[in-house]
C-alpha cells in the first residue's frame, strides 16, 4: 500500500511538470507560479481500500517534489505518508504539451524509512494544463495500480 502512495504521488509530480515544460517551451514567466494538483485516488488492495492523497508538488532543477498520504481503510495501521520526488526533463515536459503521452519515473521515501522506493506513471494529457495520469510500483512483489487526473494551477 506504501507503494501505490508513492505512485499517486509520482503521478501528480509527473503531470505538474509536464504543465511546466509546457510554458517552458511557450515562454510563459508565469510557470514558477504554478503547482502540479494531482487528485485523490483509490485503489483495492486484499479486503482493504487505499487511498492516495498527494500535495501540490513543486518543481525545482527538473524535479516535483512533495508529500503524499496513503490511508488504508479499515487497517490504519497500515497507513503511511512520506515524501515524493518525479524527474521530469524539459524535453519530456516539452513532449507532453505537444499531446504526447510521456513516461516518468520517481522515489517515494515513507516516513521512518531509509530506503526510497521506485515509482512509475504514464501522463497522458487532454490539454496543456490537464490530463490523465496512471502511477503504478510494485508492493509485495504485487502491482499497485492507481488511474487518476492532473491540473496545473496558479500559486
């Protein structure tokens, strides 16, 4: 479950920099103003429900950096929060405002834990400050997929 929050959190970094690369590429000042907003999602694991809540991410030197929040309903003590990092390079951020879709990939790093772990999205954008993101990780030698939406938005 740790791993699908680093996902949904990977995936709401990858989306805000794709907005980004996209005023890049415009020459838009205003870009430095704006934060990746990737919405809540839910995915099943087992009996239990886990969902992912990521805050606005920042981009500083081609990384969207924020925190994350999994619960797991009903086993709480499950739950973790911690922080994510999304490399996303100009050029991808380029591709991604011209409509193509861009692979990313990211750590997630729980809080208490000293080993980061991979995460993996696809941004698939509807316009140059929206689109659909799929972030996945593996957790348990088990796939954790999580669909969801990302929008660009002003400070």
């Amino acid at each position: 479950m740790r791993r699908s929050k680093i996902l949904q959190a990977f995936a709401f970094a990858l989306l805000l920099t794709l907005t980004l690369v996209a005023d890049v590429t415009t020459g838009d000042a205003a870009s430095t103003n704006r934060l990746l907003v990737i919405e809540r999602s839910s995915t099943r694991v087992s009996a239990a429900k886990a969902t992912l809540t990521i805050e606005p991410l920042v981009r500083t030197n081609q990384i969207f950096a924020g925190n994350y929040d999994v619960k797991v309903s009903p086993f709480f003590f499950k739950s973790e929060s911690g922080k994510l990092e999304i490399h996303v390079p100009d050029e991808s951020l380029a591709k991604a405002t011209n409509g193509v879709p861009v692979e990313i990939t990211g750590t997630a790093l729980t809080n208490g834990e000293n080993v980061k772990r991979k995460v993996n999205a696809i941004a698939t954008p509807i316009d140059n400050t929206q689109g659909k993101l799929k972030v996945w990780f593996l957790a348990d030698n088990r796939e954790m997929v999580f669909q969801t939406t990302y929008r660009l938005v002003e400070r």
